[in-house]
C-alpha cells in the first residue's frame, strides 16, 4: 500500500530502515559542527552535506540525495528565505527543517517560510546551548520529517495511495460552512489551496493551524493575502459571515453553533482528547452537528491524529470530508488516520481540493 505503511512491516519484522539522510545549511561553521555532530550521535540519522549559503545547498543537492535539509534563515547571499522554493525544488521531495533564531524572534519570517513550504520550523540557541532540551526536539522533529519521506516515490493519482473502497460519495448539495484543519506542513497548503478556491462560495470559512499563539496576527494578515479574502482571528460571539475567513487562535479551538438563524463562533479552552489547542476535533464536530449535510471539512498536512475524532462525528452527522494526500504533505499523520479510517471523500493534493469543493458549489448553485 504506502510506502510509510511498508517501513512499518520492514520494522516489525526486525529488518533495520535506511538511516535518515540530512544536509546543513547554515553560515556559522560552529553551528554546522554543533548541529551535524549532535545528528550523527544517532545513528537513525546521517549527514550527507553541509553547506555555508542557500547557492551552495542549491548546487550539491543536484548531487546528492537528502531527506531532510536544516536550514538557517539568515545567511549572506539571496539567503534562506527567499531561496527555501529553490530549495525544494532542487531537494526532490526532501522537507525544509527552519532552525534559525528568526523562528523565534521574527514571527513575520517564521510564517513566510511555513508558506513558502518549510515543513517545521525550530529556535536556535544561543552558543553554548545547543544541548538538553533544544536536542531532543530537534532529533523528535527529524524522525517525524524522515518518516514521512516518501520512498520510493508514491505514485499520484486521484485517490493518492487509499484504495477506492475506502472513499466515501460527497454529498453534492450546497456548502453552509468550510472547516479546514493543518498541522505540519500545513501553512503552504492552506496557501495553495487558497490560491485555487473561488473568491466567492458562498459560505463561512473556518480555519485551525497548529501554531504558536504569537504567530496568529501575522498568520491571518498572510493567509489573507494568499486567499484574497477577510481573515480575522476567531472571538467568542462573532458572526460567521460568507467568504469570511475565521482562524483558531492559538489558545482556544474554534466551534460553531446556529444562534437567531445565523452561524456564530464558539472559542473552547480545554484541550481536546488529542491533546492539542487548538485542535481540529471540536471544529469538525460542531460543525457537523449544526449542519449536518451542509458542513464541509478539509485536513491537511500534519503530525498526529487532531482531526479523527471530530472527522468521525462530522461524517456521522452527514457532512463531508477531504484530506490532503501523502505524496504533497509534508507530514502525512491528520489526513492518513482520517483516510484510512474510511471517512474521506477524497485524498488529493491542495489545489485538486479547491477545485473538487469548486465543482460542488458551482453544481449545487445550478439546482
């Protein structure tokens, strides 16, 4: 079936997976040893490249197979941000690790290099710190991204690697509210995504990102202007109106209810069973319950499993779902558990979902 899910046996079965093959990108030549040498102290994982400049990555990863590329924002020449498509596209399917102090300190940066696809993002520390808690994080991120490297490449189609009778028919009367929920990865697909979907469809769009709750202005002002549409930090109470774009803020989950025939945003403060806040979960599932048929759900790339629980209710109320495929998720955990639990009407890239929601509002509209 999947490659991940062949990974799996091949572990099962005491047969060792291939070591995690990485490259630095980072200016500093005390950070490129620090971080190389903290690496190779596990042996999951292998330094294949290093590099001082985004020109210099660029050019040896048209040389050299790598799963995952650590790179540092702030370096001489055209730098890290603005060369992480270059990247990527020089890369072959490998993801971007940001590990950069910018990720702290530069919230304006962090989110843009989310958009322009890294698949995660790390603070780095000082010198002297690069130990203790900063290690283990890291090693935790790079298993996740190593994992999650399609090998060999998974084939595309429409379906992505779910076998056809796992997918569910989608209800095809109007949409009265989109919910998308993204993790890992989940920035630069709601960004595609956005620049696919009609401007205008209609219903009230809400939206929950794992991010950090400082990152949320600058993540609503930039979702904003990839979607071409209003977007504004969730507030307990506020109207949910057509074509408004409402996120999740960093420290609530977002849900809806019907109040005097008109929908309204709902903030829930406790966790949800998965552990997350915000979470996917309750959003998916008061949506269901208030609309039922009408409620339209969308997850996208991210680690875990936020999102099931809620999937579950949504479809068991008679709405819908689509989830992001494994070969353009930068981590394929959300939308396989809801996939392969059978709750999908399809797995497809981010731009194939924008139009699959695009024919089914121009098809309703024509009743």
């Amino acid at each position: 079936m999947t490659s991940s899910l062949a990974r799996s046996g091949q572990a099962s079965r005491g047969v060792k997976a291939p070591r995690i093959r990485l490259m630095v990108v980072d200016d500093s030549m005390v950070a490129r040893a620090i971080l190389s040498r903290m690496i190779a102290a596990d042996d999951e994982f292998e330094i294949v490249a290093v590099a001082g400049t985004a020109e210099d990555a660029i050019l040896a990863l048209g040389q050299t197979r790598v799963d995952i590329v650590l790179l540092d924002l702030e370096m001489p020449g055209a730098g890290g941000l603005k060369s992480i498509p270059k990247i990527i596209a020089a890369a072959h399917g490998a993801r971007v690790l940001i590990v950069s102090s910018l990720a702290e300190e530069g919230a304006e940066e962090t989110v843009a290099a989310l958009a322009l696809g890294a698949a995660d993002t790390l603070p780095k520390p000082g010198t002297g710190r690069f130990n203790g808690r900063f290690s283990e994080v890291l090693l935790g991120k790079l298993r996740a991204l190593g994992r999650a490297v399609p090998r060999p490449p998974v084939r595309s189609s429409a379906a992505g690697s779910i076998p056809a009778g796992l997918l569910r028919t989608m209800h095809d009367g109007p949409v009265k509210l989109l919910a998308l929920g993204a993790s890992t990865g989940g920035i630069h697909a709601l960004t595609s995504f956005f620049q696919t979907l009609p401007t205008r469809i209609g219903a009230p769009i809400l939206v929950t990102q794992h991010l950090p709750e400082p990152f949320m202005g600058v993540f609503a002002r930039q979702l904003a202007n990839a979607a071409g549409r209003e977007a504004l930090i969730a507030e307990d109470g506020l109207r949910l109106l057509p074509d408004r774009i409402v996120i999740a803020p960093g420290d609530a989950s977002l849900t809806v209810e019907v109040g005097g025939g008109k929908l309204i945003a709902r903030l829930v403060r406790q966790r949800s069973s998965s552990g997350f806040l915000p979470s996917v979960d309750p959003m998916l599932a008061s949506a269901g319950a208030m609309l039922g048929q009408a409620a339209l759900g969308v997850v996208f790339s991210g680690m875990g499993r936020d999102g099931l629980e809620g999937a579950m209710a949504l479809v068991g109320a008679g709405g819908s779902l689509l989830v992001q495929d494994e070969e353009s998720s930068a981590v394929w955990g959300m939308p396989r558990a809801i996939a392969e639990a059978g709750l999908a009407s399809g797995v497809l890239p981010p731009r194939r979902i924008a139009t699959r929601i695009a024919h089914r509002i121009g098809d309703a509209a024509c009743r």
